[in-house]
C-alpha cells in the first residue's frame, strides 16, 4: 500500500545479511519510518559456491520483516543474478512509476535518525526546480564546509551514497545510454566529468571495455550532460559502513579518507535556492587525491586512460 505523505525507500541487497539489517534498522529509528513504504530488492547469487550467503541475507529479510517499523515491506527475490546495476536500475525504474519519487541506499549505509526527514524535505521543496536532478544523503568531509554558514550545498556532481530523484530526472536519463564514440571525442565534456571528481574518467574507459558495469558512473554522467546539480548537506545524513572488504568496490585503507560522523543535530535542515558552490566543487574534485599514496594512484589511472586514448587514436587511424 502506497503512503502519499512520504517517499519510499528502495533498498538493494545481495549476500551481506549483518549489513543490510543494520542498515534497515538504521532507517527504521527514523520517526518517518513509520509512515513511510519500504521495499527490498535482493539479487540472485552468481554461482552455486554463492547460494548459501544469498539465502541467509533472504531469511534474514524474512525474519526482519515480521518485526519492522515501517508502514509496509516488500521483499523482491531475483531468482537470477543481475548484478548491482541492473537491479538498480530496473529497481528503481519499477518504484518511481509507481510513486514518482524514490530514497535509495545499498546494504553498506547507516543513516541518522534525521535522514527521512532531510530526504523527504529535499524531494519536496526542490521538486519543482529544474536545475535540480538528485539528492545526496551523504556530504563529503570537505574543509569548506567547517566554516560554511548554510545547510545545504549544491554542486555538478551527483553521488550514490543515500541518495533520491524524482521520476522525471531519472526517466530523462534514458537510461543511460551513451554514445562512446562521442563521449570520448569530447575533450571537454571529459574534463568536465573528471572535475567533478577524480576518476570517472577512467571508470568511463573500464565501463567501455566490459570491465566494470556502472549504474552510477552512467548516472553522474546523465546529470553533468543535462548541466542538473545535486543538492548536499553540510553535515551527513549517510555513513558508508562497507570498507572493510565484503563488498564489490570497498576498500579498508579509504575508510578514513572518506568517513563522515553522523549529524546528531536535532535542528530541521534549511533548505534555500542559490547556484552551486564552486569553491566546495574545487575541492570535491580534489578531495580524493590528497596525500601521496592517493596522489599517486590518481595519476597511475591517468597514465591508464592516457594509453587506452593513445591507442584508439591509433586504431582509427
């Protein structure tokens, strides 16, 4: 059954069953759980070694779901595998016909007790905007932000760490095809991508040659292209819990790097209509490669991209 006064919540799980029910009842200790529809989707394992892990997450969900705090659960079983980005976005496809409007996150987040309520306040007075195609739950620890004076920032940037949009936003980004040829043609368009934060370039390049397959490097795109910004928060409504190794993409040794606390403040966010920061978009871009070990790795992806441009100049002649 639909709730009308607040967005759903779309999760997405896979074999981390101790993850996605921290992360479950991390949003339930919302005030807004209550009220608000939630809806699991779980993938298939890949292979018959994966079955055991997959159907412990499954019965956990189960169980969970005779217990939770929300207005209603649906738990959708894949009986194959997608991989993580076709069920996102056949996940969230499904969800924003139905209510226009959808709250993501992945098993790997703990929210605030304050996350719905930013989420849906966000949705709500940035719906009619159209410079605006996503909210991000989670804000990265910029020094910027230490003396910012507002709750809310904006950038060219969207982000996959508890996040939202609207049906219109994501149907736009049709979804998302891109045209490679073109997309690596374009020496600006390519900048521009990077400079939003370091190394989606390369994730471009990985996502081309089959190496990876990306939702999110595809989405971020979508947005730049649309020239749509990402509203953020000063504080963080989203931690990510997943760097110790279990997941597809984690990495323990940027845990620190990346970590945010959790706003513990009980004061409602403000929301407000001004263009993106550029100052805190400098540094977002930065951000990632402070330091030597991270420096150094920026650049060894570079090198990366810089051979396979070398060698598609030379293919075509």
């Amino acid at each position: 059954m639909s709730n009308a006064n607040y967005v759903p919540v779309v999760a997405f799980a896979y074999n981390r069953a101790d993850k996605i029910i921290k992360c479950l009842e991390s949003i339930e200790r919302n005030e807004e759980a209550k009220e608000t529809d939630l809806i699991v989707y779980c993938d298939g394992a890949k292979s018959e070694k994966g079955l055991v892990k997959v159907e412990k997450t499954r019965e956990a969900l189960r169980a969970y779901k005779d217990r939770a705090g929300f207005a209603s659960v649906k738990i959708v079983e894949a009986p194959k595998n997608k991989g993580l980005a076709k069920s996102i976005i056949e996940g969230v496809t499904e969800v924003v016909e139905q209510y226009g409007s959808v709250i993501v996150v992945e098993d790997d987040l703990i929210v605030s007790a304050k996350f719905l309520e930013y989420m849906n306040g966000a949705l709500d007075f940035y719906e009619e905007n159209s410079n605006v195609g996503a909210i991000s739950g989670y804000t990265y620890p910029l020094d910027g932000l230490k003396n910012y004076k507002k709750d809310v920032y904006l950038m060219h940037k969207g982000d996959c760490w508890g996040w939202a949009t609207w049906k219109e936003a994501w149907d736009k980004a049709s979804w998302a095809d891109v045209d490679y040829d073109a997309y690596f043609k374009d020496g600006d368009l390519r900048r521009k991508f990077e400079n939003t934060e370091n190394g989606w370039d390369l994730l471009m390049v990985l996502q081309y040659q089959g190496k990876i397959s990306s939702w999110a490097v595809r989405w971020v795109l979508s947005l730049l292209k649309r020239n749509l910004w990402t509203v953020y928060p000063k504080e963080s409504y989203v931690t990510n819990a997943g760097f110790d190794g279990s997941g597809t993409h984690s990495n323990k040794s940027e845990e620190d790097h990346y970590f945010t606390k959790l706003v513990t403040d009980d004061k409602k966010c403000s929301f407000e209509l001004f263009e993106p920061d550029r100052c805190l978009e400098k540094e977002a871009a930065r951000f990632p490669r402070k330091g030597f070990w991270m420096g150094a790795k920026y650049y060894l992806k570079r090198i990366y991209v810089t051979l396979f441009d070398l060698k598609r100049v030379i293919l075509n002649g």
